[in-house]
C-alpha cells in the first residue's frame, strides 16, 4: 500500500514539473525575441548612390522628414572616379558649404561600399557632400530635413508631422502646374547646385524655412512650391 502511495506522489510530482516547463519556455522565447522587435521599430536605413545619375552627384533613397536618432546610410560608389560621403554635425544656416565637421566615409573606390551610422539630436537641415578635391564645389552635395520626433512612434503622428508633396490635392483642391514649374526651377536657380534625380521627394511647403540660402528672386510661393513639384515629378518617371 505504501509503496504504490509513493509511486502515485512521484507520478503526481513529475507532471507537475513538465507542465511548469512548458508554461515555462514561452516565456523565455518571448522575452528573448521583444527586444529585437523593438530594435527593428527604431531603424532607419538610407541607401546612397555615388556617381549616380551624373559623376559628381549623390542619389539618396529618402532625404525629407527623417526622425531624430540613430540614421544608418549604405553608401555604394557607382561612378568611375572615386567619391566619399560626408554628412555635417550641425544643421545648416548659410549658403552651401564645400566641406564641414561632421561624419564621413572613407573614401570610396568605384563599385566599393561603406555604412556610415549618424546621431542627429536636433531637428533642422543637415549638409551632406563629397569631401574629396572640389567634388562638393562641383554640385555634390544637397540637405536632409530632420523633422524631430522619434522612429518607431504611430504611423499617425508620422504622418501629421511631414508633409512631404505639395503636388499632391490640398485642402482646396490645388495640384502643381509641371509647365509652370519649369520656369519656376530656371528662375529660383534651382539647378546651379542640384540635379532633378536628387530634388525628387524634396520639395515641400517648408522649403522656404531650411533652404540653407535665398532664391534668386525671394521667397517662393505656396503654387509656386506645388509647381515646383510637379515639375520634378514629372522629370522623374
């Protein structure tokens, strides 16, 4: 009797433990896995392409309403010359420079890569360009628009915190003008230091508020902007 009491303790004993085990290992994976979800929230990745659509510019993925944090660019050289990729520490508040203090590359033989990982703690505009001979004084160079506001946050507040395309409908039911967005680019004198490739996406109602230097006849008005885009927009299929 006391023996077949003992072996029904330990049967009773050893299903506890299996059930706690598996109660137990969900709780372990998921534990383990939440930190990296949450990291992959946070990330924001630029692509950037040297060389490209002419030698002496740059093509970025996105350069408008990036948040504050962590920016991790892939830099890929795929001109004929070499290039780097240098993006300045503090926001831009004067005309265009040809080099700054800032974070950079190293420099870049054609058809090499680099990833260049920058911070940015304060809302505003930030320079990037070449840092090798005149590549900068030659046009390689434009701004990224650091909108404020952490990555990871609603897609709402995103959204409300960027507007992005002045072509697009607004309120009233105005859309850009591509024809007269043509004279726009030419008098504004748009194309003395950018290519359409990298104007494209960069364009909002705020231009007037980061450009690091006045346009050649003032500022420019709200069509004038949706014009604007709608020129480059169509410039870019």
């Amino acid at each position: 009797m006391q023996q077949g009491l003992n072996r029904q303790s330990v049967s009773v004993r050893a299903r506890v433990l299996v059930a706690a085990a598996l109660v137990a290992v969900p709780l372990v994976v998921q534990v383990a896995t939440a930190p990296a979800r949450n990291l992959s929230q946070r990330a924001t990745v630029i692509t950037v392409t040297a060389g490209k659509p002419t030698e002496l510019a740059f093509t970025l993925s996105r350069r408008v309403g990036l948040p504050l944090g962590a920016v991790t660019f892939h830099v890929t050289n795929r001109g004929k010359v070499a290039h780097q990729f240098t993006v300045c520490a503090y926001p831009s508040s004067g005309a265009f420079g040809t080099a700054c203090t800032g974070s950079a590359t190293k420099e870049l033989a054609p058809g090499s890569s680099a990833t260049l990982v920058v911070t940015f703690k304060k809302a505003g505009s930030y320079e990037y360009l070449s840092g090798l001979g005149d590549q900068a004084l030659q046009g390689m160079r434009g701004l990224l628009t650091i909108k404020g506001g952490a990555a990871g946050k609603s897609a709402a507040v995103t959204t409300a915190a960027a507007i992005i395309n002045p072509n697009a409908a607004t309120s009233a039911g105005e859309t850009g003008d591509k024809v007269a967005g043509a004279a726009v680019i030419q008098s504004a004198g748009c194309l003395t230091c950018h290519t359409l490739v990298n104007l494209k996406g960069g364009v909002d109602q705020s231009l007037n508020s980061f450009h690091p230097e006045p346009f050649l006849h003032g500022p420019l008005t709200s069509k004038q902007l949706r014009d604007l885009a709608a020129y480059i927009d169509e410039s870019n299929p």
